[in-house]
C-alpha cells in the first residue's frame, strides 16, 4: 500500500531511508547532551548542503533574461 502511494518500491525505500536518517539525526543531537549545539548546527549545515545540491538546476525565474545594458533576451 505504501509503495503504490509513492510510485513503486524505489519510492517507498527512499521516504523510509529518509525518515530512518531524519530519526537518527534527531536521536544523535538529543543523545549527545554537552555536544548537542555542535551536532544540531553539523546536521543543519549538511542539510542545508544536500537542498542546495538537489535544486541546483532549478530556474526559479522567467525564461527571459536582462543583458548589462537592460534589454530583454527570450532564450
């Protein structure tokens, strides 16, 4: 049932992978009391770094683009 909500088998592994990392994650920062804010800000750092490398061909703007002098270019 969990594999047909997210297109197959593939997709299902990958959200539970995901999950199970989020979960460690999340019991290692509370896990380690005096290394917590180190943990925490390593963790966020990473992830911020995997969203970043994920989306890195996404245009998030128009198709148009400005040349130096301001005139519209239709690529």
């Amino acid at each position: 049932m969990l594999g047909q909500s997210l297109n197959g088998t593939k997709g299902a592994m990958t959200m539970g992978l995901l999950l199970t990392g989020i979960y460690g994650g999340l019991f290692l920062v509370l896990r380690l009391e005096d290394l917590s804010l180190v943990a925490g800000t390593v963790l966020l750092f990473g992830l911020l770094g995997a969203v970043m490398y994920v989306t890195r061909h996404l245009q998030f703007e128009d198709s148009a683009q400005l040349t130096p002098t301001g005139k519209e270019v239709r690529a």
